[in-house]
C-alpha cells in the first residue's frame, strides 16, 4: 500500500511517500516566517503552507521514485492544531484525492506522534509509555494498542517546548530557542541556581510557568554587564529543573504499571540532555528506550503516512467527518463515530 501523506498543523509542512510503513521519501520545511515575531503566527502559517504544500508533495513524489498515479491512498493530519494551518494541508490532500479518485485517509496528529517510533524500529512492545513534548504539547500517555490510549499527564500552563522558547527569548535568543538552548546549556553548571522543581504532587501533571518565572526574576536580579558570564548556568538549571520534574513523573508511571518500552516524541524530544535522561530512566526501569532521530521527532508527515498504513491495515475506520479539527482530543478520537 503506497501512501501519500502531508502534515500541515503547526508550522513544519511535510509531505512523505510511505510503502507498506516505510518510508520512502519524506520532504519536510520548517517555516521562518515566524523568527522576528517569537512564537508561531497562525495567519503566517496558513499563507506559508499554501505557498509550499504544492511543491513539498510534488518533491516528496519524485524523490520516492513513484508516480501519484501510483499512489493508493492519501492521508493528512486533520487536527489538532491551528485552523489556518490544518485547512490547507487537509484541503489540498483531500481535493487531490477527489480529483485522483483515490480514498482520503484523515489522521489525528497527537495519534501519528505516538506511533513515530515504529517508523525506524518496528512493532513496539504493548505496553508503551510515550512522552509527547513539543512546542504545544506535553503529554504522557499510556499506548496499549491502535486506538488504546491513556492520557496519564498533561501540562497545566506552558508545554515543554514552549518554556525552552520563552526562557531562550529571555537571553535573546531567536525563536524557537529549543535547540539553542540546549547547546548552551551543555556547557552550563546545572547546579548553579537553585530552581523549583514544580508539581512533585502526586499527579502525572505538568507545570513550567513557576519555573519560567523564576529564571525571569533570576536574570533580572543579575546587572546586564554580568549576564554574558551566567548565561549558560542560567540555562543549564533552567532545564535540570525542567527536565527533572519530566523524569519524576516517568519513573513514577514506570514503577505503577508494566511498561515494556519507554518513548519519546516532539520537537523537545531531540533534545541531548532528555535523551540521556530517559535512557537512564529506561536502563534503571530494565525496559527498552525508543528516541528517534530529531527528524522523525518534530512534526513530519512519514508518522501521518506510517499511521495511515497502520490503521488501514488493521481495518481501524476512518472518521465520517473529515472537516478540521483544532481542538480533538485522543479522547474524543477513540469515542468517535467511524466509516467503513
Ligand atoms: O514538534 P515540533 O517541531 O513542533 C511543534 O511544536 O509542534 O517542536 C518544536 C519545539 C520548539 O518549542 C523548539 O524550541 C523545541 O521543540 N526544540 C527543542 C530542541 N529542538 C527543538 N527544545 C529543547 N531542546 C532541543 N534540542
Ligand atoms: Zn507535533
């Protein structure tokens, strides 16, 4: 089964060619559009997409060596995600297999994360644990089949990804920070500042916004002259505390219930230090740790295409209703009214 798949819901436009789960080729562009503004605009991002999405599946076509008459199935993400940004994507794929002839298959973004790690390293263990941390998610779910999810944890004000970009825009670096971040923080003293590690509750609940203000009034406190020498101690407890709180809860899930494999997913997900943290967390726990390579980690249309194959060849229905959906929760996803 030859699919062709495009992902439009945030600002990465992607299309990829996937044979029978493998990807054959996958073209993927990230906006910069967006750099001066520090956070993802969404009418940019529609107009973006509209001027790429054509030439993204075209390129995603011939690099796999297939022709779209070859094709058998289109899919793309119908949400969640910004309105402007989905309609395009979906629309162009859903207009392209009316006039093809060939069945639209509709994906559920979140959904397509949770199985990214199949795409380089087969059929995962059952049960997973997954943790989604990206620019506007941060999520920990439990996967313990297609269409068998429990959201364990959510954040409660700022995703992950999101705190990295706003603490990196506070040391004005461009947006998104994440990855600049990081580099920073690798050559930083984590144990500089002494940062709250936040909701050590009992939940499986996320909180960055306490921590982002913290390392506000922190830098404030420091004379601008002096900032240059603190920079990457500021940055490197900023995500020990960050990263922290993550682990506390993974291990917690890990120790309440028989994971087989742990399982990371989002943009955040490339992150150097969240990749060791978790093979740590996985090593310790005696289960298998499943990080993708960065590319399969951020948004990218060979999971939509990869969990297209999944779903089609498990005979899971499609959604009646194939219009976007910003707001659709996994919840919704498995309550929901299918066609054949
Ligand atoms: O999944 P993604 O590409 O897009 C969505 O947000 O949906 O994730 C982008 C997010 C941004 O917030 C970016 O700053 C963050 O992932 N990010 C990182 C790193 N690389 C990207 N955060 C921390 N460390 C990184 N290396
Ligand atoms: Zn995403």
């Amino acid at each position: 089964m030859l699919i062709l798949a495009v992902e439009s819901s945030c600002d990465e436009c992607s299309a990829a060619v996937v044979r029978d789960g493998m990807t054959l080729a996958v073209c993927t562009t990230t906006q910069t559009v967006h750099r001066r503004f520090g956070g993802v605009v969404p009418e940019l991002a529609g107009r973006s997409h509209l001027e790429l999405v054509d030439a993204i599946s075209r390129d995603a076509v011939a690099q796999s060596g297939q022709s779209l008459s070859a094709i058998d199935v289109i899919a793309a993400t119908i949400g969640p995600g910004l309105v402007a940004s989905l309609l395009v994507g979906a629309m162009y794929a859903q207009g392209l297999a009316l006039a093809t002839g060939k069945p639209f298959h509709a994906i559920h973004h979140v959904e397509a994360h949770l199985w990214s790690a199949e795409l380089l390293a087969g059929e995962l263990p059952l049960p997973f644990l997954v943790l989604l941390v990206s620019g506007g998610h941060t999520l920990l779910v439990e996967v313990s089949g297609l269409r068998r999810y429990r959201v364990l944890g959510t954040t409660l004000d700022d995703a992950l990804g999101e705190a990295y970009d706003k603490v990196g825009k506070l040391v004005g670096f461009d947006f998104p920070a994440g990855a600049s971040v990081d580099r920073a923080a690798a050559v930083g003293n984590p144990r500089a500042f002494d940062f709250p590690i936040s909701k050590s509750d009992d939940s499986y609940d996320f909180s960055f916004s306490g921590l982002k203000t913290a390392v506000l009034y922190t830098q404030r406190a420091i004379p601008s002259a002096e900032m240059p020498n603190h920079t990457a101690d500021l940055l490197a407890s900023f995500q020990e505390a960050a990263l922290e709180s993550v682990a506390m809860k993974i291990r917690r899930a890990l120790r309440r219930s028989n994971f087989r494999a742990l399982v990371a997913a989002g943009g955040v997900a490339a992150n150097s230090r969240l990749r060791v943290m978790l093979r740590e967390i996985s090593r310790e726990a005696g289960i298998s740790c499943v990080v993708p390579p960065p590319e399969y980690c951020m948004d990218n249309a060979a999971m939509v295409g990869y969990l297209a194959w999944k779903l089609r060849s498990q005979n899971v229905r499609v959604p009646s209703d194939t219009s976007v959906r910003p707001r659709w929760s996994l919840t919704d996803l498995a309550r929901e009214e299918c066609l054949p």
